[in-house]
C-alpha cells in the first residue's frame, strides 16, 4: 500500500495585535481670521517668524554701559545732541510744518522720567499722577498750562491738534496700548482689501500715526509715560547737564498718507534718499 506523504506542521498563529490607542480628539481649527490682527491673536493664518537674536529699536540711543570707553560715550553723547530739531530747524523752515518749541527744564525732564517708570510697574496714568509727589505735581501742572497754551495757539479753523515731539523722537511706540487702536485699524481696513498684506500694514500704520494726535497736554503726559523712547532720549540728555538744551517741540497736524512719507540720509554732507 503506498504510503501518503507527510504534510509539514503549520506554524502557530501569530498573536493578536494589542488593541490601539484611543485617537486623541482633534482640535477645532481656528475660525478664518477676520483681520491681520485677528490673525495674529488666534493663529488663524498669520505667523510671526522665530528670529535667533533680540530685538531691538535701532533708533534708540545707545546707554553709557553699552559702549566701550569715555571717549566713545562723549563722542556718542555729542552727536546725538548735536542733531536734536532745535539746532537745524531753521534750515528748512519755508519747507517744514509751523513749529513752536516749549523748552524743558532738567526738574521736568527728571519727572516725566520718574513718570515713565512709575507708569511700567503701575500700568495706569491715572494711578501714576497719584503716586508722584506733591512736587513733581506742581512741576507738572506748571509743565500742561504752558504747553495747553501753545496747544491753543497752534490749532484754528484747519485742525483741531497738534503732533509733539521730544527734540530728538516721538511717542510713537505707545500705539499699542491704548484701547481704541484696534478700532482704528478696523476702520482703516475697512476702506482697504482686508485680503492684502500690503493694505493690512497701511491700516495699521494709519492707526498708529492717528493716535499721535494732541489736543491737551494731558493726553501728552498720558503718551509719553508710556513711552520707551521718551524715557530713553531724556536719560541720555540728563547725562550731560552741561549741554541740556531740551524741548517739547509743538507742530501742525497734517494728514498724510503712510505712502507719502519719504525719509533722506545725510552721510559726509551729503544727502542720500
């Protein structure tokens, strides 16, 4: 009888897999962002690059412990003097805004400084006029009643505000906190393409450089409390008392449109666009 073939032994089965990992609920994706700045707040499209040095204002002044030596420090110290408003105005007179300087006292300037330190650990303008002492109110009252009066003279019939200055910067850094920036730049948006990068800048340009308008030397104090760049140029003038030659520098309000505005460079006496 033949004899069958001998069938070769199957291999176990292999083991069941183990069950999987519950999936963790997805997240909603964020709702389409309705501005630049909705964008940037909810993540909605707009990302801000992660850059691996820090940043800084370039048009800050450099403080003494930033630099190398005493020469450098006096050599620095003068040339930021040097181009303060007061001392080339008069060249560009016929071409420029109408502009009235209110000078400042170093006790004033010392002040508005303390102001702005008070005015970072307080957060509050209102807060701030109350921890200053019954001096430096007095200096500051004396301070609004010359500067409302130039305010007063300045404004007529063509505007209703001014812009001020320190006779080296602006304000302009304190946009961002107050509470009717953003609204500004929704109505700026709103005359532009809420789609277009290049439109969403322009709107919040608008919005900041609007908000530089002065009607009162209160909102003026109010501005440069929370000012960094205020703080900075008067720390560094206060540095050499044996030049202080310090103002608030008064101007005609005029609208003009971010793209209007051209800057030039001197280098060597030279001017450059």
């Amino acid at each position: 009888t033949p004899t069958m073939a001998t069938q070769p032994s199957l291999p176990p089965p292999a083991p069941a897999p183990p069950p999987a990992p519950p999936v963790a609920p997805v997240a909603a994706a964020a709702p389409p962002a309705t501005s630049f700045l909705d964008a940037i707040a909810t993540g909605g499209g707009a990302k801000l690059k992660v850059v691996g040095y820090e940043q800084r204002d370039a048009s800050a002044p450099a403080m003494v412990q930033e630099l190398d030596n005493v020469d450098e420090i006096a050599n620095y110290t003068t040339t930021v003097l040097d181009i303060n408003l007061e001392h080339w105005i008069d060249l560009i007179t016929d071409w420029t805004f109408p502009t009235q300087f209110v000078s400042l006292s170093m006790e004033e300037a010392k002040v508005i400084v303390h102001g702005c330190e008070l005015q970072h650990k307080l957060k509050s303008y209102e807060k701030v006029r109350d921890q200053v002492t019954p001096e430096e109110l007095a200096i500051l009252s004396s301070l609004q009643l010359r500067v409302d009066r130039v305010i007063n003279e300045m404004m007529g019939d063509d505007t209703d505000a001014v812009f001020i200055k320190t006779s080296c910067r602006s304000a302009k850094d304190t946009a961002i906190f107050d509470s009717s920036f953003r609204s500004k730049y929704v109505s700026e948006i709103k005359k532009l393409d809420p789609r277009c990068e290049n439109d969403q800048i322009a709107a919040l340009l608008e919005a900041a450089i609007s908000l530089l308008q002065t009607k009162t030397a209160d909102e003026l104090l109010r501005s440069f409390f929370q000012s960094e760049r205020v703080s900075q140029d008067f720390e560094l003038a206060l540095e050499s008392p044996e030049r202080w030659d310090q103002s608030l520098c008064v101007r005609k309000w005029y609208e003009i449109h971010p793209s209007m505005e051209f800057r030039g460079f001197v280098a060597n006496g030279q001017l450059n666009a």
